[in-house]
C-alpha cells in the first residue's frame, strides 16, 4: 500500500538555524496524524514541505508515491493546507469566499455548487454565512477556512493547528467535524497541534519530534503505556524533559519554565506563536 505521506531524512537549514534534521515519518492512508513538539520543533516547516510550499535542504518527500520536488503541481491537486496563520478576503462574505476559492478547481457547475454546500456545511456558520467576514469573529473565521480546506475533499488535509485559537466551544466543534468528515470521505489528515486533549481526541498516531527531529512515533494509547504516563501531556513533558536533562533543548525556544517551554496549552485556547512564514498561504 502507498504511504500517503512519507518524509525521508527532510531537512531544512536556515541561515543559522537548523529546522529539521533528517526527519523521517511516515503517514498511512485514511489515518489522521498528529506532529507535536515544542514551539520552534520544526512542526510548520515540515507542513510547509509536504505542501510543496519550501524546498528541503536535503531528503525527500512523497505524497500518496508522487514526489514532491519532482511533480509539485501534481501534489498540489490532491492535497489542501490550513496555514498556521490565514486570512480571509474581508470584503466577501463567507459564502462569497467560499465560491470563490471553489473557482480555482477545475469543476463543472454542479460539483462546483456541491463543493461550496459541502463548505458551508462544514463552517455551521447558519445565517451568518452571508456576512461579511471582516465581521467575523477569530473562531468563525477559522471555522471558514477549515471548510476551504476540506470542502474540496482532498486525499490530504494538511492542517497547521487547525483549532488554534479557538474557544473550547468552537475547538470542540471543529474536531467533531475534522474526525467526522475523516470517517465519512476517508481522508487522511497530517495535522499539527499544541494541545494534547486535541491530539489525543483526533488521532491515530502522532510524531513527537523536537529540534527538527523525530523523538518518537505511535498512537496516544501507546506512547502512554509506553512512558508510564497518564496521558499525553504526560508522555510529552517526559519526553522532553529527557532532552532537557541532555542539555539539547534551547533555553531561547521557551518562554519560561519546562511547561512554557514546551509551547503545552492545558487548555484548547492558543497563544500566538509569533514563528516566522506564519503568513505563508495566507490567502487575503
Ligand atoms: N523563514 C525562516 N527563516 C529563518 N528561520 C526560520 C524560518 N522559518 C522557520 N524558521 C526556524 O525554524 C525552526 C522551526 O520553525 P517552525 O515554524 O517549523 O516550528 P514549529 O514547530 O511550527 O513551532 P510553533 O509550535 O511555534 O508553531 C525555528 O527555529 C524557526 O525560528
Ligand atoms: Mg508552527
């Protein structure tokens, strides 16, 4: 069977900064695979790779055996990506901006309007959706674009912190609707996530990986059972505190003590991050 994502020693270098260092995962298809790490972990860039959107320094990548370097525009059809940090067009009303990102598909009329029913399904914004989304509030908005990316039933949804920001109210209904429509349409989903209840709650397996490298893979349970931990926050803080005690966690990707510096969120609210490309994707 072909890995619906499969990353082979990715690794990117900046300037002076080493992003990722020959991460190798593996995503099977149909499962929802969650990346975790602390801020500055390489989580985004890795994101970013897989959606053809950066260039590697070294390894490689395919998606669903097609690679990634070699046949972007071909990766581009297949998969969709939420940005860290998205805007929408604020002049257009929720289903105005629905209609049109559902343009830039290559679709006849009546999948067209399928395509944008389906999204404003998955946004549940009611009446709201005739707003204008300079009128809505962070949470809708986020609940927009998470239906941009999904409403086009891609074979990956790619999704960068997908509740982030979000109240436990509305976080709570974006999961429900990112493991549902997972299940109905068999969509594999590689997403990124500081919030353990989140990850914990929507996927199969997830990737710890911290200063661009991969500490450990498998599923919640697992990791849980494996660590001797009480649950993912746990298996987490265990984690890295290991490599705090190495000495190779950098003092400067925190913000305070272990728990800050892990970039944990005890709650289904998020900070911003403040990383650098957040923008990148941004689509208004
Ligand atoms: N365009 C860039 N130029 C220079 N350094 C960068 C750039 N993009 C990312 N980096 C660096 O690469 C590292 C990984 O960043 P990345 O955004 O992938 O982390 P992340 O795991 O997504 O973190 P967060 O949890 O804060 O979103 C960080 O040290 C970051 O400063
Ligand atoms: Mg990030």
């Amino acid at each position: 069977m072909t890995n619906a994502v499969e990353t082979q020693g990715l690794s990117k270098h900046y300037k002076n900064v080493v992003a990722l260092e020959g991460l190798s995962i593996t995503v099977n298809p149909g499962e929802v695979y969650g990346l975790i790490g602390p801020n500055g972990a390489g989580k985004s860039t890795t994101l970013r790779i897989v959606t053809t959107l950066l260039q590697p320094t070294a390894g490689g990548v395919k998606v669903f055996g097609i690679d990634v370097l070699d046949k972007p525009e071909d990766v581009r059809k297949i998969i969709s990506y939420l940005p860290e940090e998205a805007g929408s067009y604020k002049q257009l009303t929720g289903r105005e901006y629905l209609n049109f990102m559902a343009d830039f598909f290559d679709v006849d009329d009546s999948h067209r309007t399928e395509m944008v029913n389906r999204g404003i399904e998955i946004a549940g914004l009611d009446e709201r959706i005739d707003d204008r989304t300079k009128e809505y509030s962070k949470g809708m908005r986020r609940r927009l674009l998470i239906a941009r990316a999904l409403m086009t039933l891609p074979k990956l949804a790619v999704l960068d912190e997908p509740a982030s920001g979000l109240d436990v109210k509305h976080a709570y209904y974006v999961r429900g609707i990112i493991r549902d429509y997972v299940k109905k349409h068999g969509v594999t989903v590689l997403l990124s996530s500081h919030n353990m209840l989140e990850v914990e709650f929507l996927c199969d397996r997830v990737g710890l990986i911290d200063e661009g490298k991969l500490v450990d893979v498998g599923s919640p349970k697992d990791l849980t059972r494996k660590y001797n931990a009480t649950n993912l926050e746990d298996v987490f803080i265990k984690v890295t505190e290991g490599e705090l005690a190495k000495g190779t966690v950098r003092p400067e990707r925190g913000t305070g003590g272990p728990a800050n510096a892990l970039g944990m969120k005890a709650n289904t609210t998020q900070g911003s991050d403040g990383g650098p490309g957040t923008g990148e994707g941004s689509d208004g």
